[in-house]
C-alpha cells in the first residue's frame, strides 16, 4: 500500500519540480504516522507482557 501511494505521489515528479519538497513532506508524515501507531500498539503489548511476568515473579 505504502508503495502504490509513494508511485501515485512520484508520477508528476518531472512536469512539477516545485511540488518535490511536498511530496518528501507528505512522505516524511506518512512514516512518522506508521512509527507512532507501530510504537503506541507494541507498547501497549509490551505493557502487558511485563506486568503479567512482574506478576508471576
């Protein structure tokens, strides 16, 4: 998914030189939204995981 919309933002790269530093942008909010919803989920199961073992301790 994350390809097809980097090749669909990359398809006018060469017809609009201006819009490059907008689509390196979009690109940048894109990966940050995938690494805070990956750290918030892993966190939240992490969380879990060491209160279970704390709790077995």
């Amino acid at each position: 998914m994350l390809e097809k919309f980097i090749t669909l933002m990359l398809i006018g790269r060469d017809e609009e030189q201006g819009a490059t530093a907008v689509e390196y942008g979009l690109m940048v909010a894109l990966i940050a939204v995938a690494i805070i919803g990956t750290v918030s989920a892993l966190g939240t199961g992490l969380n879990g995981l060491f209160t279970t073992i704390t709790g077995s301790l």
